[in-house]
C-alpha cells in the first residue's frame, strides 16, 4: 500500500478517534439526561456505523417488532401502504436503501422507523387518516428520521455510553460491527422505537418530509392537517400514542408552513 494511502488513513482514524472520544465524553456529562431520552442529545452526533451494519441492525429490530406484533394481512391495505411509500421513498436523499413499508394491525395510534429503510404504522392512526396526502405526510416524516439518522445516531450513542474503548475500535475501522455489538445494537434500537422524540429531531424530519412530498407529487399541507388533528386530540384523557413519541405543536404547524413556503 502506497505510504501516501497509509497517512491518509491514519490521519482519517485519528480524527475519527477523537470526535468518538468527545462522544463519549458528552454522553458522560450528560448522563443523567440521557437516561431519560437518549434522543434528545443526537443532533449534532457524527454517524460511525457503517450502511451494512445499520441495514443488519434494522433487519434484526424488524424481527423483533414481528414477533412482537400483530403484522396486517390485508392485503389491499398492504399494498396501498407500500405504494405510498416507495413513491416517497424514491424522491428521499437516501433512495439506495431498501426500505418496506409494514402495517402493524393494532388499535394503537402511531408510526415509527428503525434503522435501515424500515417504516411502521398502525391501523390505529391509518383510521384516523383521511387521504393518501395525510397518510404521506406520515410516512414522509418517518422516512426523515431514516434519512436523518436519527435513531441510528441514538443507538451508537447508548453502544458507546455502554461499550466505549471496546466499540471505538471497530468504529475506527469500516465502520462494521458484528456479533455481541450486533446483537446488542439490536436490541437498543427495538427498545428506543417508542421513545419520545427530541424537538429537533421532530423538526428535521418534518422539513425533510415536506420536501419528500413535494418531490413525489403529494400535498404538503396534508402535514399541517395531521398535525393539527393530532393537536386537537392530545388534551384528551387517553392521547394517541403517537402523541407521546412524536409531540405535536403550533412550533412544529410553524415550522412545517415555512417549510411549504420556502422552496430549497
């Protein structure tokens, strides 16, 4: 190997050495915060997991939802779904993944993603939902945290709160983990789905959802109706799930028209 190659890549190493250790450093200072959302920090987090192992991640976290949940079987239900999404998908910044698109048959109001492409929704909100523009606008948001990293960003944050030294050393290579880390990255991120979501995050992904929409032919405004609807219902007695884990907010309504105004 050129000696020329060797620097360079010992150089890029040692750089990725100490943005991880400052990682670490950040998750240690701020641990106690952490432990209640281990979203919250993430914005500004660099990504050391690598494509694969967030793909092996994802697919690993999907076994675990199917059998932890009652997976749709109607099959016209399914299919407009999954059209729906991969049109979306196609037009988002990250269209090399493969991404499914599942519908968990439960009463319970929500919509999540794992790493890796994979979107969930229930037929809880889906009967709250009045078109495929505001079913878009769900399934947008969700892709903008994929896209975004979010919860990838989370997961690598509780592996290096837990492994530390141990994890850094694979990171500093192609950014592949295996084995225990797999697995253990695994079950982190099955167990951050239904976390709530930080302000920032939320906000991201809305943005990014937007321009998803715009760029697959839906209705950007539908955002704004969900957004609204989900408002409307979460002084009740018994909110939607999906208001725990994805706030809403007139920030948020805000945030999303400025959006829809200001084309990139």
């Amino acid at each position: 190997m050129p000696e020329s190659v060797t620097k360079i890549r010992t150089k890029n190493n040692m750089k990725r050495f100490f943005i991880i250790f400052a990682v670490i450093m950040s998750i240690m200072a701020g641990g106690e915060a952490q432990a209640v959302n281990p979203l919250t920090s993430t914005e500004f987090d660099p990504v050391f997991i690598g494509e694969g192992s967030e793909i092996e991640i994802g697919k690993n976290t999907d076994q675990q939802l199917r059998s932890k949940y009652r997976i749709s079987t109607d099959q016209q239900l399914n299919q407009r779904i999954n059209a729906i999404g991969q049109r979306l998908a196609a037009q988002s910044e990250r269209k090399n993944l493969k991404y499914t698109f599942t519908v968990i048959d439960d009463e319970l109001v929500n919509a999540f993603a794992a790493p890796g492409g994979y979107i969930y929704i229930t037929t809880g909100i889906l009967q709250r939902l009045k078109n495929d523009d505001q079913i878009a606008s769900v399934l947008a948001h969700e892709i903008g945290h994929v896209v975004n990293k979010h919860s990838l960003k989370a997961i690598q944050r509780q592996m290096l709160a837990q492994f530390g030294l141990q994890i850094m050393g694979a990171m500093l290579g192609d950014g592949g983990i295996s084995g225990t880390l797999l697995v253990k990255a695994s079950e982190i991120s099955a167990s951050l789905l239904l976390l709530k979501n930080s302000r920032v995050n939320e906000l991201e992904s809305d943005a990014e959802g937007v321009e998803i929409m715009r760029r697959a032919g839906y209705n950007p405004r539908a955002m704004i109706d969900v957004q609204r609807m989900l408002l409307g219902v979460s002084g009740g007695k018994n909110p939607p799930a999906i208001i725990s884990t994805h706030p809403p907010s007139q920030e948020r309504i805000d945030a999303i028209e400025a959006a829809i105004n200001n084309r990139k």
